[in-house]
C-alpha cells in the first residue's frame, strides 16, 4: 500500500508563501500527483496536479500564477508552492496518488486511489 505523508503546513500572513511536500512510501515516478484542498465548511476540492507521464501539470483557476507543483522522483516528494496566499486559501490541503498508466492528471478526487493525512494551511487576512 502505498502512503503519502504531507508536511509544511502552518499560519501564514496574506501575501505570503508556504511550501508543501508530499513524501511517498515508495518510488513514484509513474504516478500522477494531485494536492487537494479541504476549506471550513467545504467539502474537497482539487488544486492542482502532476502528471507521471511527461510532468505535465494543472491548476484549478483560483490559484494559477500563484502556486506551482513539482516533483523531485529521486526522493519520491512533490512539492506545492504556494505564493500571494490569500485567507480564502485556508484549508487542510491532501496530497493523493493515481497509478496512471499514462494518463494525464486531473483534479478530479475520483481518480486518485492513495491519499495522505493532510497538513492544515491557515493565511490570516
């Protein structure tokens, strides 16, 4: 079974950067990535994604030019770069994983099979 363990979460002033990691159990090169984001109130909602295939990458419209996602295959990590946050991006954020067999990534929640823990993100206004 694969497991995902997210970490970098924490208080952030609006305007400020947080960087997320999401480290996997085992190598993940051929996976897709997604980071999802739960907000108070809201249920789960996709924020962005990494293909496996070509490292092709997706973002839902409320955070593109501001976070970007990456992934680092060699320490089975990826990463989300969240700049300019704003209080509106506050939330527990989930990295999952989808065995794609390439297929390119989605921010659909339905197509990801392993999820992490979550780390909380709080950006005060």
């Amino acid at each position: 079974q694969l497991q995902l363990v997210e970490s970098g979460g924490g208080l952030a002033q609006s305007g400020g950067s947080l960087t997320l990691s999401c480290v996997a159990s085992r190598f993940i090169p051929f996976y897709n990535i997604g980071w999802f984001r739960e907000a108070p109130g809201k249920g789960l909602a996709g924020v962005s994604c990494i293909s496996g295939s070509d490292g092709s990458t997706g973002y839902t419209e409320a955070v593109k030019g501001r976070f970007a996602i990456s992934r680092d295959n060699a320490k089975n990590t990826v990463y989300l770069q969240m700049n300019s946050l704003k209080p509106e991006d506050t939330g527990r954020y989930y990295c999952a994983a989808d065995l794609a067999e390439n297929r390119l990534c989605a921010t659909d929640r339905n197509e990801y099979e392993h999820w992490g823990q979550g780390t909380q993100v709080t950006v005060s206004s």
